[in-house]
C-alpha cells in the first residue's frame, strides 16, 4: 500500500448468535465482489478474528475484508453501480450486518 490511498474495511463483529461462513466468504463472495469491481481494486486482505487484545479474550470481529483503491473516486465509480448486487449476496453467508469504513492511508 502507498500514501494516499483508500482503504475500505467491511467488518463483521462477533457476538452471540451471529454467524458467518468463511469459505463461502472466501470463495464465492470475495471473488463475486472483485468480479464486479473488477481493476479499481489494487489490493485485498480477508481477515478472521481470532481473539481479543487480552489474553483469552474473544474476538470484536468475526471477520475483516480490506479493499484498497488509488483514488475515491475509483472505488465510488467502480463500487457504487454494483452495491447493490454485493450487498444482496451477504444472507448467503452470514447473518451480521456490517460496519464499513473508509480511510486514507497515511504509511
């Protein structure tokens, strides 16, 4: 990653009662989504929580994806006109509504 660009995280916190299908996520949702964005995505994390910040501790997150863009208006152009077909698709694999955010990066 460089200075300057965007980062979108999709995070899934963890809780009781909520599910989340990571090979589904990993190999039908992910590769959908980049299918659909297609070249404005520069870069992609996939990450499954695994504990807390204290020892023993759970998770905040069952799972995080990480999407990384040159400019905002790459990821708006390439991500807006197909929201809505991404978004439909999460039923298929879990039942937790995600937290986004957008960042820039700084290092």
């Amino acid at each position: 990653m460089k200075k300057g660009m965007i980062k979108v995280s999709v995070m899934y916190p963890a809780g009781e009662g909520k599910t989340f299908d990571m090979e589904y996520y990993c190999n039908k949702h992910v590769p959908m989504a980049g299918g659909l964005i297609g070249d404005a995505v520069k870069a992609l994390t996939i990450e499954k929580g695994i504990g807390g910040g204290a020892p023993g501790s759970l998770a905040s997150y069952a799972a995080m994806g990480n999407l990384y863009f040159e400019t905002m208006d790459s990821f708006q152009n390439s991500f807006g006109p197909n929201a809505e077909k991404i978004m439909a698709d999460l039923p298929n694999f879990t039942n937790i509504e995600p937290v986004i955010q957008i960042s820039e990066v700084m290092i």
